[in-house]
C-alpha cells in the first residue's frame, strides 16, 4: 500500500489594513501629496473612521514611529450640506528613532527612552 499524504495548503498572508494605509500614504509623500480621510477611503477602500485609527496606531513606536502632519485643507468651493465644518488633509513622514540615556532612578517600568526626531 502506498501513503498519501496530503498537501498542506500555504496561505498567503493577507496584507494588514495599517500596511496598505502606510504604503499609500508613503508613496502620496513622495509626489507632495496631502490627502484627505475620504480620498483614502476611496483609495483604500477602507471606512474612514478606521483610517483615522490606524493613522494614530503608525505614531507609535512599534508600528514605525512614523510622523503624521495634519493640516486643514483650503477650499475654494461652495461647500455642500454634509462639507460643513473642517476637511483636514494628512501627510506620512519617516522619523527616526534615537535611544536615549537610561533613567537615573530605577522606577517600575522605566527603561530605554525612545524619541522621534524629525528629518
């Protein structure tokens, strides 16, 4: 009798919502693009709201310490009923993590300090 083996099916990993975001906003910055919550929903496919999550989520150390810019967008349009109010528009830029000096008093949970320093 022979033995068969079955195969094992490889899945390929599904790419993370944080990564998709990250990827398009990084290649927005290399064209000098700011872009809105809703132009990323359009482009991500993603709800806006998660989006706005996952911005805060890449400021943190261990999602790339990345620095968001924000600023409100100027519009030269009239304004439709649901437009009212401030568009802010968002930019993704590296920064660079510096580890700094270790805390002279041993507390509870202290260590290495990390700090984003803007190029």
């Amino acid at each position: 009798m022979r033995i068969i083996r079955k195969r094992e099916l490889r899945r390929t990993p599904r790419r993370r919502q944080r990564d998709v975001l990250r990827d398009v906003m990084l290649s927005a910055r290399e064209c000098e693009t700011w872009l809105t919550l809703d132009e990323l929903a359009k482009l991500t496919h993603y709800p806006p709201a998660s989006i706005s999550a996952q911005l805060r989520h890449l400021r943190k150390a261990q999602n790339g310490g990345f620095v968001v810019k924000k600023r409100p967008r100027i519009s030269g349009v009239i304004l439709r009923g649901e437009d009212f109010g401030t568009v802010w528009e968002y930019q993704l830029k590296r920064g660079i993590r510096k580890i700094m000096a270790r805390n002279r008093t041993p507390r509870r949970g202290a260590g290495l300090a990390l700090r984003t320093v803007v190029c």
